[in-house]
C-alpha cells in the first residue's frame, strides 16, 4: 500500500499527464474535424488529388518515426522532459499551420507537429514506470489511454461547436494551440519524474522484464545495452505485429469518419465531426475494462485480446456487407462495436506491455518502437485508404479491414500461447 503523500502525488501524476495528453489530442483531432473544410479550400485551389489521404499519411509517417527515434531518447533523457517538450512544440506548429497556406506548407508543418508530438505518449509511459507499481499498471495505462480516447472525443465536440458556430478551420487551429498551451504551463508546475523528486519510494520493477535487475535502472548504460534484449524477446515482436493491425483499422476509422458519416449517413459537417466523437467515446469504456481485466489475469493479456479480435473482424465484415445509405444511426452503432473490440486490446500494446516489457530501464523505448510499427500500419488508412474508397467503395474499403483484423487475431492466438507458457519472472528469455 501507498502511503498517503506517495498515494496524493500518484493521484496527481495520472491526473497532470492525463489532461496533458488530452491536450496532445485537441490539437491532433483538429485535422480530422476540419478535413472537409480543408479539403474544400485546396480542392477549390486547384488540387484535384486527395489532400487529406496525403495530409493524414504524411502525418502518421512522422509520428512512427518519431516514436522510435524520441522512444530511445526518452530512456536516455527522463520521460517528463520529453512530455513538456513536445506540447511546447506542438502549440508553435499548430499556430504556424492556422496561418499557412498552400499543400506543402501545411505538409512541412504537420510533419513537424506530428514528430514532436510522438514524445507525448512515450514521456508519459517513462514517468509511469517510475511511479505505479506492477500490481495497478494496466489499470493505471487503462486510465491514461482515456486521455487519448476522451481527448479525441473531446477534441471533435469541443472543436466541432467552434466550426458549427461558424469561426472556420483556422480560428479551430487557434483555439487548440491555445488550449493546449494552458496545459502544458499546468504541467510543468505539477509533472515530477519519479517519487524521489517528493521524497518518496520507488516501487520495485516488474520482474517480466526483459532486462531482468538491471531494468529497475532509469538510465541505460549504452544504446546497445537498451535495444538488444528488446529485439531479442519474442513478445516483443509479437507486440509490434499487433500493433501494425490494430493501428491500421484505428487510424482509418481515426480520420475518415467524419467524411462517412457525411457523405454515407448524411450528415452535415459539425454534426458529423461531434458524432464521429462515438469511437473514442466507447473506445475509452473498453480500454477501462481492458485494463481491470488485465490486472485481474496478472498480464495474461492474451486472454483479452484474441476473442476480443475476432469479435472485431466480424462486425467490420457487417460493415462490408449492410447497406448504410442514408441510415446514420445503424453505422453509429457498428461504429461503436468497432470501437469496443479494438480499442481495448490496442491500448494494451504501447502502454502497460511496453511497462512489462521494458521495465523502469527500455519502457519509453519499448512503447516507443512498438508504436512506430503500429504507426507504420497507420500510414496506410490516409493516402492508402482513401485511394481504395476512391476506386471500390467503403464498403470494400471495410471488407479489407476485416482481413487485416482476421490476420492480427492469428498473430493474438500465438501472442496468447506465448504468454501461457511463459513462467512468471521469465521476461528476459529471448527468441529462440
């Protein structure tokens, strides 16, 4: 048990990067929740190609490669640096954006953003690792991924009123880098790296990781030292195949609902912007569940995610198959069975397997490497989906996503076996 000061300031820790992430989201979402207007404005310029499929896959590229690369920084440079600088970053970039104009401004600076902003989750899961014990973590990473789910929800009503209203795309990009400059000056007031820094205990290491003793280490010795025994486990890789299907399917439904709901359901702009809102929404209810049922199976989390993917795979088959013309509420509600079955699993993967994995020592770097590949998936869902709807229809469109979810429950199936066999303490086994 905690004792009550290191309970107080763990309560503020997940409450400081949970807003601060959130944060992170208003001025991500943006992009989203504007795409339409956006995309009028370039279209109407002359662009006949797809600017938002280039906009959104530009984006996820930097991302991915900002996760690796800032995921290894973060293990050498402290989790809390790198999640302050990136939202200081982030607000320059966002304000910049609102007052370029022309396609490749706006891919130089979205480029940016985006490389930068890959510093928020990784910070968050190094300043986790030092502060919650083994026995909470996937609770803990459950909590923190409402941050993502309820910042992106709240990103697309918050910013969708200011677009009903009539302020347009820019004055949108406006208001999320002021809202998320306020949070960060909250953040870097109430941010601490570890216990020590209030003078409490760490909690011990969870023993599965694969560095064994050493991981109870903030600091790798070498870079070395730090990428071997992650590339060498096979969870690991796993983790990262995983993360390249769920990323896909997210990122797609991330970006193009907005766009479906408005041209399948009918919907107008702010309507479909705030109503787009369902995914993270329920996906934040899955990600809470995930997480307790984590803890309660003590990180047999193979358990969680194969059935929750098969789930899946069905219900974008439903998306595939039924007719949505003009019917709104049905695709909300495939929508939203969408959003339980993936998120969840997916939340897994970046947050409280990279702690497993990486321990106090390699977590921002395991979270970090395993999200790039997620993120690489990602690229495909802007330029790549929107090619494939462009020729062949959404529906289509979904019947590949229901084979991209088919395939990751295969790679769930053996990530579930590899888990079982898997004795406790034995994270620092490597492939054979």
């Amino acid at each position: 048990m905690s004792n009550p000061r290191t309970l107080r300031w763990q309560i503020i820790t997940v409450a400081t990067l949970f807003a601060g992430y959130t944060g992170y989201y208003v001025c991500r979402s943006n992009l989203s929740v504007t795409a339409t207007q956006l995309e009028e404005e370039l279209t109407g310029n002359g662009l006949t190609n797809d600017p938002i499929g280039l906009l959104g896959s530009v984006s996820v590229l930097c991302y991915a490669l900002g996760k690796s690369s800032n995921g290894v920084l973060g293990d050498f440079l402290g989790g809390r640096l790198l999640f302050l600088l990136g939202m200081v970053v982030s607000v320059v970039c966002t304000v910049v954006f609102g007052l370029a104009s022309g396609l490749i401004a706006f891919v130089v600076v979205l480029a940016v953003n985006r490389y930068f902003q890959s510093m928020g989750w990784v910070g968050m899961v190094k300043v986790s690792s030092c502060w919650f014990p083994v026995a909470v973590q996937a609770r803990v990473m459950g909590v923190l991924s409402l941050s993502y789910l309820v910042g992106d929800a709240f990103a697309r009503l918050y910013l969708g009123l200011f677009l009903t209203a009539g302020l347009g795309w820019r004055g949108v990009f406006f208001v999320a880098a002021g809202t998320l400059a306020v949070l960060a000056l909250a953040s870097a007031v109430l941010l601490k790296s570890s216990p020590r820094d209030v003078g409490a205990e760490e909690p011990p290491v969870n023993p599965d990781n694969v560095f064994g003793q050493a991981g109870e280490s903030h600091r790798p010795e070498s870079l070395r030292g730090l990428l071997l025994p992650l590339l060498g486990n096979l969870v690991f890789w796993l983790s990262c195949v995983l993360s390249f299907g769920l990323t896909l399917i997210r990122e797609t439904f991330n970006l193009w609902t907005p766009k479906y709901l408005k041209v399948v359901g009918g919907l107008e702009h702010g309507t479909a912007a705030m109503a787009s809102a369902l995914f993270p929404l329920v996906g934040a209810v899955s990600a809470l569940a995930v997480g307790a049922a984590g803890d309660a199976l003590r990180g047999r989390h193979g358990r969680i995610v194969f059935p929750a993917l098969l789930l899946l795979t069905g219900v974008l088959g439903l998306f595939a198959t039924v007719p949505l013309e003009g019917r709104p509420l049905t695709a909300l509600a495939f929508l939203a069975a969408v959003s339980f079955f993936l998120i969840g699993p997916y939340s897994l993967f970046g947050g409280v397997i990279a702690l497993q994995l990486g321990g106090k020592r390699g977590s921002s770097a395991a979270s970090g490497l395993i999200d790039s590949v997620g993120y690489l998936g990602g690229i495909l869902a802007g330029r790549g989906v929107g090619e494939l709807v462009d020729r062949f229809g959404w529906q289509t469109s979904f019947g590949g996503l229901a084979g991209v979810a088919a395939l990751s429950a295969g790679a769930a199936a053996v990530y579930w076996v590899a888990q079982e066999f898997r004795p406790h303490g034995a994270g620092q086994r490597t492939c054979p």
